[in-house]
C-alpha cells in the first residue's frame, strides 16, 4: 500500500515541479535568449521552445526512470523518507540542467556580442623594432 502511494505521490510532486520550473524558464529566459540573439525574437522564441520540450523530456524520462530505484518503503515514514530522495533528486537534476543552460547561453551571448563589437581602431603610428645586439 505504501509503496504504489509513494510511487503516485512521487510522479505527481516531480511532474509537477517540472512543468512549473519549465514554464518559469520559458517565462523569464525570454529575455536573456533574445539578447542572446541580438533582438532577433523569432530565432530566441524558437529557441526557447525548443528549450521547453528537451528540458521536458530529459526530466520526465529521468522522473520514469527513476521510479523503480530505491526501497520500497514499508511503513510511512519509509514512504515519506524515499519520496523525500527521489524528489531531490529530481530538484537537483533540474537546477543542474538549469545552470547548464546558463552556461552554455552565456557563452553564446559573449560570442555574439564580440561578433557585434567594431574592429579595433587602426594605430596613429608605429614603433620601430629594435635590432638585437650583435656579439
């Protein structure tokens, strides 16, 4: 009895958490993709949905997976205790692929922004190389 509850409790506590950690990303990463993309908004939407759908299903397949992993509690505090691992587990996964994303949009940002940079200004004058010393 306790084991199917704490299976169901698990799924549902975990789904959740990611579609609600999902939609905040969605939400709020907007505007760090667009400026990303120097402005261009269809390419940070596309993106950005794109996002969405790997982020849903590297998560949920990993809340799946991980179901059968564990012991099988025998009393509630067993169930409560296993619920409580797996779903940090699932919270870790999550804020790991999270400030994967961070990282690796980070980088992109910085590349395009020196993309975007004019090329240094060319020098007023030039220095004379000194010749080496001759023995």
């Amino acid at each position: 009895m306790y084991v199917v509850g704490a299976y169901v409790a698990y799924l549902v506590i975990s789904i959740a958490l990611t579609v609600w950690v999902a939609r905040t990303l969605v939400k709020n990463g907007r505007i760090f993709l667009v400026d990303s993309f120097l402005g261009n908004e269809s390419l940070a939407d596309s993106v950005n949905h794109l996002l969405a759908v790997g982020f849903y299903l590297v998560n949920i397949g990993y809340v799946a997976l991980a179901l059968k992993y564990g012991e099988k509690p025998l009393d509630l505090a067993q169930a409560i205790e296993t619920l409580s691992t797996k779903v940090g587990l699932v919270l870790l996964v999550l804020g790991a692929m999270h400030f994967f994303n961070l990282y690796v949009f980070s980088r992109l940002r910085r590349r395009a922004l020196l993309r975007s940079q004019k090329p240094p200004v060319l020098p007023e004058q030039f220095v004379e190389p000194v010749q080496a010393w001759n023995h």
